[in-house]
C-alpha cells in the first residue's frame, strides 16, 4: 500500500488538471481571422491584399508561402502619345500576348477615367485591369461626393505614381507602363509612370519597343504646332512601323484624344496602306 502511493498521488493530479478549465490565452488561434487575412482591406490601393501578398494563404492559414508576381502573363504592347495644338492624343494597338503567342486581337488598352483623363497601359493586362478598378473608384468617389470636384489629370498621374512606387517597395509590383493624359483648363498634361513607380512629363512619350522605333520619328516630325490630322497621322505612321517591326504588335489600334471638350476614345480599326514589298521574304535572295 506504501508503494502505490505515489501513483495514486499522480493519478489524482491527473484527475484534478483534467477537470480545472484550462486557461484563456490572451493570442487568438491561428485560423481566428484567416479570413480578415485572406482579404483585407488597403486603404492606399483603394480595394484589398490577397491573403499571398501579405505572407499568409487563406488555404494554409498563417502558414501558407508568400508568393510574388515574378513575370507578366498576358501583356500588351507599346503606347504612344503626343502633345498637339488642342490636346493630348495617345495610341495603342489592340493585340495582347499569352508568351510569345497572339493570343488576344481585341484587348482595348486606352482607356477614359472621369471627364478629363484617358490612360493607355503596356504590360500585365490583369494589372492594369487592378489599375482601372482603383482610379475608377476614386472618380465614383468623387462623383458620390457631389461636390463639383474631380481630380485632374496631373493628381491622377501622382496617385498612379505612389501606388507603382509602394508595390514596387514591396517587391511585388504591378507590370504596368502607364501612360496619363488630359487636359485641365490650359494645363496640356501627358505623363509616364512604370513599374517601380518612375515617373515624369514630356511632350512625346513612347513605352515598349515604340521607346525605340517611334521616339526618333516624333523627334524628327513633332512640333508644338501640329494640328489633329498631323497628329493622327504621325501616330498611326509610328504605330504601323511597330506592326512591321515588333512581332508583339497588330495593324489593329485605338487613338485616344483629350481637349478642353472632354475625351474621346476611339473604337479599334485597322491599319490601312501596308506595303510589305521590301520585306525579304517577298522576292527570292541572290
């Protein structure tokens, strides 16, 4: 009997622990806000954080990887816009790519923000869809105001340029070169921002491979002169250049206009006069 009792001492110790409830720890189990972590809310981007972004998975709890866009999936080609007597005009070709296959003819990629701005995107399609969710939130925004005022084209840039810039520093940033343009009373705006939230104004603006076939064109043929037709006609010349020369572009494209009046965006046509006869494959090679 002396020998069992310290087993019978365990054996009540064991009855007493089982039957005390248990303490309340003051940190809230793993999956308690999964799903606040999942999606939750980001004020600066106007919309949310996936769960992957902020280093969780809402299939794995707190646990899951932390993944990151690594490269652009469906991507558009080059952008270009230029300043003229009245506005801005932009122009883009319709084409998206999944790789290296033309996969999408008609993905629009210009596109009007409130009254006064348009953006043309190259780059991730989805992200620059993410883009157009949260500029057309802040213009819902202000609309729901009804105030009288909306942002201009310039503080439309500056916002784009932040967002770029955090994503960025996150290093996780949207693949997007985004080109802004409006016109506000006698402010004349056209600006570039990219992917690590570079960005500035200029007269002629050319993203992609545009930067180098279409930027020494607008620097032998622009002037601050030019009338609409001028710059229809120098922009659709650039754009049928990048057709012949960027395996990425189509002879499918959209001109975009902003003035005092407002903005236009034109539906997408095709490129007429293409002359493929210097082309090698044309003509047999001595």
């Amino acid at each position: 009997l002396r020998a069992s009792a310290p087993l019978m001492r365990l054996a009540l110790l064991v009855v007493l622990a089982t039957s005390i409830p248990t303490a309340v720890s003051a940190r809230p189990a793993p999956d308690m806000y999964s799903c606040i972590t999942a999606a939750r809310a980001d004020p600066l981007h106007g919309g949310v954080v996936e769960a992957a972004e902020s280093g969780t998975s809402a299939s794995h709890g707190v646990d899951g990887p932390m993944t990151r866009t690594r490269q652009p999936i469906v991507t558009g080609g080059s952008v270009l816009g230029i300043k003229y007597r009245d506005g801005i005009m932009l122009a883009a070709d319709t084409r998206a790519s999944y790789g290296s296959l033309a996969r999408f003819p008609d993905m629009e990629r210009i596109k009007r923000f409130g009254e006064k701005t348009i953006i043309g995107a190259g780059g991730d399609y989805s992200d620059f869809q993410q883009l157009s969710d949260m500029v057309d939130g802040m213009d819902q925004f202000d609309r729901n105001m009804n105030d009288g005022y909306f942002k201009t084209p310039r503080e439309i840039h500056s916002y784009l340029r932040a967002v770029m810039y955090n994503r960025r520093n996150r290093f996780n940033p949207l693949w997007n070169y985004l080109l802004v343009a409006g016109v506000d009373g006698q402010d004349k705006f056209l600006g570039i921002v990219d992917l690590i939230g570079t960005a500035y104004e200029e007269n002629f603006i050319a993203t992609g491979f545009g930067s180098y076939l279409a930027i020494p064109i607008f620097r032998t043929r622009w002037h601050e002169d030019m009338d609409e037709g001028e710059a229809r006609g120098l922009l659709e010349d650039c754009m049928r250049l990048l057709y012949y020369r960027d395996a990425r572009a189509g002879n499918k494209i959209q001109i975009a206009k902003a003035t005092a009046e407002g903005t236009v965006v034109s539906p997408p046509y095709v490129l007429e006069g293409e002359d493929w006869s210097s082309a090698s494959f044309v003509e047999r090679m001595a």
